[in-house]
C-alpha cells in the first residue's frame, strides 16, 4: 500500500513498458456502447449513433409534427392533444402534456443549428 493513487501508479506502469490489463472504470469503446440507442440526456427526435446526433427513426417524425403544429398558431395544450388522438406515445410517459410539448419546441427553438 502506497499513498499514490492508482491511476498514477497504472501511469507510471505503462510509461514504464508493463503490459496491463484494460481498465475497469473506463467503458470501452466510448460513446459506442450507445452505438444506436436513445440516450436519456439526447434531445427528442434525436439520438447518438457513434458519438453524434442523428435523427431518431421514429421520434424525428414525432418531432417534425410538433414542431409544424405549434409553427401554425396552435397552443401546447393543442399540439398535445392532437398526438395523444394519434396514439403517439413519449418517451418515458402514458401520453403528451402541454409541459412535455413546452420543453421540446423551447429546446429546439434554442438549439436550431441541431434540427
């Protein structure tokens, strides 16, 4: 047991020509263990795929409309309504309410480079 830590230590190892092991706490491969799912933390209609933002097969469809129905004057409680009639379905939740729809159209109109 030593006072240095460990990542210093492994450092050191391999600068010094000791083949390790591959490290426990560093997934391999990066972003690509979420080489196609969404990611919690990816804007709706969206997902990585390789570490960049593509459209997401179904959710981008999803997207375009919400964004079409709110662009004609319509309200969120409208635009929830209308994809809840449709059967489309969130994410994480039963059906769509005026907050989710708010968050989306708020987040896309911010970031419009994205769409």
């Amino acid at each position: 047991m030593t006072s240095v830590p460990r990542t210093n230590v492994r450092s050191h190892l391999i600068r010094g020509g000791v083949s390790l092991k591959p490290s426990t706490h560093a997934p391999a491969g990066g972003d690509e263990r979420h080489s196609g799912q969404v990611r919690w933390n990816s804007p709706y209609g969206f997902q990585y795929n390789k570490g960049k933002l593509v459209p997401h097969p179904q959710e981008f469809e999803t997207l375009r409309l919400i964004l079409d129905q709110f662009n004609e004057a319509s309200t969120y409680e409208e635009v929830a309504a209308k994809l809840n009639t449709k059967k489309l379905r969130p994410r994480s939740a039963k059906q769509w309410t005026r907050f989710t729809v708010r968050q989306i159209v708020k987040w896309h109109h911010a970031h419009p480079k994205v769409f």
